[in-house]
C-alpha cells in the first residue's frame, strides 16, 4: 500500500535538528526489519520545507468550515498524551475556520462498548466526518463498516489499525485513513538511547548483558506491542546480550507502573539495570519507585520512556531519567485536521499518513520542553 509523505514542519517551534514531522510512512523508518531514522538521520527544516508546510496548511485551510460539525473519539481522556494530542487537535481546527460549538469531543472511558455508543451517535446526528482513537484497535472492522456504511469519512488516530484493515480501505477506495506514527521507530529509539550510553556504562554488575524490566501499556495495544519488541530488538542487533527480568502490563497508568517496578526492584535488587516504559506516565511511576529503593538513575540504573511529556522532559534536564522519545502531537493533530478537511472537501487521502517520533537526550531535551511547554 502506498503511504503518503506530508511535510508538515513546526519551523517556528522546533529546531532543525530535531524536526521531522508527520508523512514518513512506516516502510521509510521502522519497516519490519526494524530499521528507524533517528534525529541524526532527519532531513533539516530548511526555508522552503518550511514555505511548503506553510502552503500546505494554507491549502487544507481553504474554505469556511463554521457550519461542518466534526466528532472525535477519543479512547480514554485521562491518558496523558491524548490530552495534549486533542487539546491541539481541537485548536488547529478552531484556526482553520471551526467553530468550537462544532468540534464535539467524546471520552470513550477506556470502554470500547462505551465507545462504539458514541460512534453510533455522531452518526445519527449526521456529523461529516469522524476522528476516532478506538479503545481497541481490532475493533477498527467494526468501526469502519459501519461508518462507510452511514457515508461518513473517517480518519484513525494514534491507535493503527492491523495492515489488513488498510488494505481493505484501499481495495473498496473508502474514504478511510490512518494518521499516526509507527510504535516500531519508538521502541527502537528507546532502544538506541541506551545503546549510545555504551554497554560498559551500561552493564553495572560487568556479567557482559544488559538486565532489564519492561513496563508494557495495553496489551491490545500494537504500540504497546511494538515498543516492547523494537526497544529490545535495537539492543540484541546492536550486539548486546540481554536478560528479561520481568516483563508487566501497566495499562499506560503511573500507579501501575510505580507498583510493578517497586515490586520487580526488591525481587532483583542491583540486578535491574535497565528499566524501559512503553510511555512517559509509567516512566515517571518507575522514577518514584527507584529513588524509594535508594536507586539512582544514570548512576546505577537507566530509565526511559516514550511522549516527552513535561514532567519527564524536565527530569531528562535534571538527570534523573536516562531519555525519551518525543510522540509529536503537533504535528500528528495537525495531520489528523487536515486529512479530514480533506475529506470534507470532497478530496481523497492516502490510507496511511505517518509521522516521525524524534529521540530525546539532555542534549536536545530542553528545546522540546520550550516547545510543549
């Protein structure tokens, strides 16, 4: 399936070093083979890729959209990054001829029958198009079936659909499309953020491996699913031998993850060398429960995580966590508003629109903070 390249580059906010935006599809940065483009590796914001992303707002921002009513799904309000990701998505919106009174967004509760509730309803009122987060994302079938049949578009955020489903949505030529990044890139920058720390940094007890905990989100998740695999993958193709300790579901929440890692830090001691979340919210729950073991990250454990939430983007600056992996929710909200102006439009979208993650490190951290801040 062909994936779109969209340039879409926060020049004024982002430098050039870290931008990269949404539009490189999954086959260009984590394809199966885990390959990812890294900071290092992302093409620079220069002055005309910024005069192209200004032209294609412009673009997308053609026309008077105070009398379309646009409904968003979103699977669980309280989740950290979905905040920040609809608070902009209803923003942009709002700037591209919206009325606010027009953007109706729903908290799906973590609920997938909730959910699927809602859905029905914004199709009943006739909205024109429809942004979902699904709770789950094998339910996109169903989803999908029964917004094409009502004649609404539809676009996918931040949860993506399996590979059949798209296909699907390209073989009937639906006006269906997923707008988000690739979990594989996250995981592998995860993965990489310890790499670069060197594996005599690394391997504090000097037995040749890394020992590691995994905080997983949803299981159901494939983000939560890639991230888990890629960040370990990145470790053993870089040559690194490893050794799971213990691998828990936290369900994205810092309780959760705060509970898992104090329980795994006193079954494993100074054995734990590694701690990797699948998000920032768990990582900042795994930070509580080793400075309460008297551990100290980046003397004698690592921390990562994944979103650059402030929080955790301020204690990359501090030192008190090793790195993360900025989830972009500018440029994803944006890509997501536009794809559907698009569709309102009455023009097409490719079926996958993705977005680059970018590495975060003390060298870089402080910049993202201005940004998200």
């Amino acid at each position: 399936m062909k994936k779109k390249v969209v340039s879409l580059i926060l020049a004024a906010t982002m430098i050039a070093t870290m931008v990269t935006g949404c539009g490189s599809s999954s086959d260009e940065t984590a394809a199966t083979d885990g390959a990812a483009t890294t900071t290092d590796e992302a093409a620079p914001a220069t002055e005309a890729g910024a005069a192209d992303a200004a032209d294609a707002a412009a673009d997308a921002a053609g026309g008077d959209y105070a009398d379309k009513v646009v409904g968003v799904c979103i699977y669980q309000f309280s989740d950290n990054f979905m905040t920040l990701f609809r608070t902009e998505l209803e923003n942009y919106l709002i700037e591209q001829g919206f009325s606010k009174d027009n953007i109706k967004i729903v908290d799906g509760a973590n609920d997938q029958a909730t959910q699927t509730g809602q859905i029905d309803n914004f199709i009943a009122e006739g909205v024109d198009v429809l942004i979902i987060n699904p709770v789950n994302s094998s339910s996109a079938e169903t989803i999908t079936d029964k917004v094409v049949a009502a004649d609404i578009p539809l676009v996918y955020i931040n949860r993506e659909p399996d590979e059949s489903e798209e296909q699907r949505w390209a073989d009937n030529g639906w006006d269906v499309t997923y707008v988000g990044c690739d979990a594989r890139q996250s995981g592998t920058m995860q993965g990489e953020l310890i790499i670069d720390l060197g594996l005599e940094t690394v391997d504090l007890n000097g037995d040749g491996k890394i020992q590691y905990i995994m905080v997983e989100g949803d299981p159901e998740n494939v983000d939560a699913q890639y991230r888990t695999e890629y960040s370990v993958k990145a470790l053993t193709d870089a040559g690194f031998e490893v050794e799971c300790l213990s691998d828990q579901v936290g369900n994205w929440q810092q309780d959760q993850a705060q509970q898992i890692v104090a329980n795994a830090l006193g079954q494993y001691g100074n054995d734990v060398e590694v701690v990797f979340c699948n998000n920032d919210a768990m990582a900042l729950g795994a930070l509580q429960a080793i400075q309460s073991a008297g551990r100290t990250v980046n003397e004698d454990i690592f921390l990562v995580g994944v979103d650059a939430l402030s929080e955790a983007l301020e204690d990359v600056i501090a030192g008190t966590m090793t790195g993360t992996v900025f989830n972009d929710h500018f440029s994803q909200s944006h890509s997501a508003a536009d794809a559907a102006i698009r569709f309102v439009n009455g023009e097409t979208n490719e079926y996958y629109i993705g977005c680059d993650y970018v590495k975060v490190t003390t060298e870089n951290a402080q910049e993202v903070l201005d940004m998200v801040k």
